[in-house]
C-alpha cells in the first residue's frame, strides 16, 4: 500500500508515494544521517539529476533504500 508524504524540494511543495517499507528506511537513514527527511530526499533527488538519471523520485528513493538496505549501512 502506497502511503503519500508532503515535503519541500529547493523551495517547492510536492508529494512522494511510496511503500511503507521503503518509507522506513528513509526515515531511518535521515536519522541516522541527522538530516531531514526533506533534505534526504532533496540528496536523492540531486544526485538523480546530476547523473542524468531518467527514473523518477519515486523510483530513485526506492532504489537508494534498496542500495542502502543491501549494503548494509
């Protein structure tokens, strides 16, 4: 089951659905990191566009906690 968050990207307002899992280690890791849940996402988002990424938020935060979740870190 999707569950949808608010949150701030580079000053604007938008809205993430993900799966609770993924939503746990995201909220895990911003802890972790003592970061916002925001400013974790805005990393996310960052790197995605910096490698010219085509996969949306959605997909990319699920994959960066998949990555994590492997890694073990």
């Amino acid at each position: 089951m999707l569950v949808k968050r608010s949150l701030s990207l580079a000053g604007h307002r938008t809205s993430l659905a993900l799966e609770a899992e993924f939503w746990d280690v995201l909220d895990r890791a911003a802890e972790e990191k003592r970061l916002s849940l925001a400013a974790l996402i805005g990393r996310i988002d960052e790197a995605r566009i910096e490698a010219g990424d085509e996969l949306n938020l959605a997909s990319a935060c699920r994959v960066w906690a998949l990555k994590r979740v492997q890694s073990g870190t």
